[in-house]
C-alpha cells in the first residue's frame, strides 16, 4: 500500500479503502467489497454439549456421549464446547438478586462453563481430550496432528463487557451463542448442538405434551413464528442469518445413542436449522 503525506507535510497515512471513514456510514459499508471469508477448518465439526441437558445428569447421561465421540473420533474432527447448566442459572439467580450488573453476572456462567469443559475433557483424556483456552483455537491442527480432542468453554468471551437487554441482566449471549460464533470463526463443517429433546418443537415439550415437532426449518420462518420457548439461545439466529460460512444448525437428542454419529454423517436428525 502506499504511503501519502499530508499537506502540511506533519503525518503519513497508509492509503487503503477505509482511509478517512468513520467505519459507521451506512451507504459506504453497503458499497464497500471485500474478499470472500476464508474458512480457516472447513473439515472440523464443531459439537456443543449441553450443561443442564447432559453434564448435569452425570452417569446418567455423559459417559454415552463421551464414548460416542471417542468412537467417532478417527472419522471426524471435533472441537468441544461447554454449557453451564443448571449450576449457571443459580448463580445467575442469587447475583440478580443482589443488583449484579450484566458482566458480573456473565463472568459467572463463564466460571461454571469451564468447569464443564474441564470436566468433559478429564473424561475424553485416554482418547486425547484437551482443555484448550478461547485464544488457542488457531492451535487447533496443531491439536489434531497429535490425536487430540480439545475441548472449550461455550461461553463467550464477552465477560465484563456483556451486552445489556431491555428488561433483561441475564446475559443474552451465552453458551450456545459462544458455539455458534466459534463455528462461525473458523468456518466449521458443522454445528451440532447435544440437548435433551429431540430438537425444536413449538412450545417447550417438557411443559406442553401438545407441543409439535419441528424437523427443519429457515430462520426466516422461525423469526416470523415468534415462538415464545426456543430450544436455542434467540441471538443464534441472527447469527447463523448474517453468517457467510454457516448455512445451518442441527439440534439433537444426546440421551439417543448414535444420534451424534448420524449428525455428524450428514444424517438427517433432530432439527436442522437452515441460514435460507
């Protein structure tokens, strides 16, 4: 790039297509072209494990989840992530109770996320399982050459710089938001989340035994829906919507074994949920 001198002759300036913008005009970033977004791991699948769905029912639920994985592992690359479960929404309860703001509150879920991180990679360590840091995800073919199954807290890396909601101190991106920013980040394969429901119905099934079984459907159709109970954090559709190198989303029933391989075969499962 070249190098232009002010008129006073005091500063240089690197001259490039955002030289001078306030990077907030809205007709010049519509107009402004930029190279395709490159995916950095086309070939990793990107796999979250619920907190409360899965790591909070322990034996009951973990081990076939853990042992699935490890079955799958020499077919497919897998990089982990972490909910916090039911150990999150109490101390997000108890810090909204004394006036936590936003970012306390979001540090919180951050600490019980990797906890289960922690917990799952303990598990997954005779197969190689690895704890890794949100900073190591460019280490990731690093991890692979040496048979590793790294495995990353879902929360994402906002903390004390937590968005504020209407109405809402709850820190709206969470867990599931994390997974899908990570999926988006290095241009996953797929983004499989591992619930405790078959996937999307239209009211929560555990409270309305009417509730109708979504199998697949578009964002688009989802939002105009205005479901009042979604399976999956609200902000992860808009997500996935503006994504350039995620097209869907699958949900699925981890309590079901081979329901994690048949996902991550390209299977039809669960609930897929497309960009359009």
């Amino acid at each position: 790039m070249a190098l232009l001198r002010e008129r006073d002759g005091r500063r240089l300036h690197v001259k490039s297509k955002l030289m001078g913008e306030s990077l907030v005009g809205k007709t010049f970033m519509d107009g402004l072209k930029i190279a395709p977004q490159q995916r950095l791991f086309p070939d990793v699948n990107i796999i979250k494990i619920g907190g409360q769905s899965i790591c909070d029912r322990g034996v009951k639920a973990l081990p076939a989840i853990i042992k699935e994985i490890a079955q799958n592992k020499k077919k497919h690359k897998m990089l982990l992530t972490t909910g916090g479960g039911t150990r999150s929404r109490h101390i997000y309860s108890i810090g909204l109770e004394l006036g936590m703001p936003t970012g306390i509150i979001a540090k919180f879920g951050s600490s019980v996320s990797e906890q289960n991180a922690l917990l799952v990679a303990t598990l997954l360590a005779p197969w190689g399982g690895l704890k890794i840091g949100h900073d190591e995800v460019l280490k990731l073919s690093t991890y692979f050459a040496q048979g590793c199954l790294p495995v990353m807290h879902g929360m994402p890396p906002y903390d004390y710089f937590a968005l504020p909601a209407p109405k809402w101190r709850i820190p709206i991106h969470r867990t599931d938001v994390g997974t899908l920013i990570i999926a988006d980040l290095i241009g996953a394969r797929s983004c499989i989340f591992v619930k405790d429901e078959k996937g999307l119905y239209t009211d929560d099934p555990k409270k309305n035994g009417d509730a109708a079984f979504i199998p697949e459907i578009t964002v688009q159709d989802l939002l105009a829906r205005d479901l009042d109970d979604l399976i999956i954090e609200r902000p992860c559709l808009e997500i996935l919507q503006n994504s350039e190198v995620i097209d869907k989303i699958q949900i699925i029933n981890g309590l079901e074994r081979g329901n994690l391989a048949k996902a991550l075969n390209g299977k039809p499962v669960g609930t897929t949920i497309y960009k359009a």
